[in-house]
C-alpha cells in the first residue's frame, strides 16, 4: 500500500472537490488517497479519501486573526495537515523550529502531520542537501513522539518546475531520511516523494526504496491526471 497525498495549495472549489471525491469513488485501489485542501473546503463527506489541511496554527485559540489551529482542523473531521511545505518556508518564513511547534500542535489534536523537508537549488549547488535534509528531519520533528508522522521529502528547486531529481538522488534522500528517523526511534514512519509528480513518472518513483508514496501539487487537481498516479502502483 502507498500513501497518494495530493497538494490543491491555493486552487480549486467545492464543486471540484466533490467532483474529486465522487471520481475516487470507483477507483480500483488499496492505496491510502489523501486530499491537502484549502481551508474553506474541509467539511466535507470525502467518501474514500482523507482529507487534510495545508498548514496549521502554532496557537490553540485567541486573538490570532487569519489563524486555523489544530482543533478547528480536526474538527472539520480533516485527518491530515501538511506542516512546513517549501511555500510556507519561503513565503512566510517558517524555519524548523516553527514547523516543530506545528507539528506538537497538529499531534495533540490527532492530526497526521505530513512534514516537508527538502533543499533549494542555492543549497544543492553548495553541496548541502544532506545536511538540510538531515536538520530538517532532526529539527521538525518533537522529540519523543508516540504518535503517526509521515515525512515528505520535496527538493524545492523541483516543485512545480517539471523538474524531478535522478533515481540515484531520491534513493540518497529516502535512505537519509529513514536512517534519520530510524535514529530518532521513528522507524517505518511513511516517506513521500513529492515534487513534479505525474503519471508518467509516478510508477518509477514509488519503485525506489524507502518511497512510501507521493506529494503531488499540480497534477492531482483533476481526476484525469490524478487517477493514473493513484493506479499506478498497487
Ligand atoms: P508539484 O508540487 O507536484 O506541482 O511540483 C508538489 C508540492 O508542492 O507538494
């Protein structure tokens, strides 16, 4: 079973959320499909998929105008958020630390955080992919955690560029990553590929070791592009 997660980031509506679920309803798979909406679309009835946020407050409730905690995201009957993604990072400045105290948020309400790291172009060039990997995973994650995680591994110089790294550069990432989590007592924590995605590409990723599933941004908007990454592994 792989872990399908898809990213709508700030796109979409209702009606094609709905139109989404009712297409996933007849698709012939054991693979576990999750969507990351906006805000506005949790609620609701998601048929066989799981629904998620795309980001999570630090705070549990107050005078934080514009903010969504944890609770409020569980209570909308969302299962999933994804915490930390490169958008977040660059735009609104989120380091490690910050994804931490989202994470602790996110867990303490039941939430599955899906944790993102990965590097820029600038850092890859610098030779510096694994250690931002590694302090990604060692510094977004609380300690002593007893509850799921699952970790997102997205080079950020690929995203949404139709760009995806070697097979030689996923598996290096994907073994960090498990051996690193390995190291923090989280062993067959779920590790997600994500960064260009399609259906043309997904089959051979899920095939390299230590990739548990998928990310995918732009092509899981419609049911067309989705559906063929979701069926093409078992
Ligand atoms: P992409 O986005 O599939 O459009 O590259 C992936 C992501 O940002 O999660």
């Amino acid at each position: 079973m792989k872990v399908i997660a898809g990213n709508w980031k700030m796109n979409g509506t209702t009606t094609g959320l709905k139109d989404m679920i009712s297409a996933l309803q007849n698709v012939d798979t054991e693979n576990k499909i999750i969507l990351c909406v906006p805000y506005t679309m949790l609620g609701l009835d998601s048929g066989r998929a799981f629904l998620g946020a795309q980001d999570v407050s630090t705070h549990d409730h107050g005078a934080y105008t514009g903010e969504v905690s944890a609770s409020m995201i569980a209570d909308t009957g969302a299962k999933y958020v994804i915490v930390g993604h490169s958008e977040r990072r660059q735009y609104h400045s989120e380091t490690n630390d910050v994804v931490r105290q989202k994470v602790s948020a996110a867990l303490s309400f039941g939430l599955t955080p899906i944790i993102c790291v990965g590097e820029t172009m600038e850092e890859k060039r610098a030779g510096k992919t694994m250690e931002i990997i590694e302090s990604g995973v060692r510094e977004s994650i609380p300690n002593d955690i007893d509850k799921d995680i699952i970790v997102a591994y997205e080079p950020r110089w690929a995203i949404g560029a139709g760009l995806t790294p070697t097979t030689e550069e996923i598996t290096e990432a994907h073994t960090l990553i498990a051996n690193t989590l390995s190291s923090m007592g989280l062993s067959g924590t779920p590790i997600l590929y994500g960064a260009s995605v399609k259906d043309s590409n997904a089959a051979e990723i899920m095939s390299i070791p230590n990739v548990d599933g998928v990310l995918v941004g732009g092509a899981s908007l419609k049911p067309d592009d989705f559906i063929p990454i979701i069926t093409s592994v078992k």
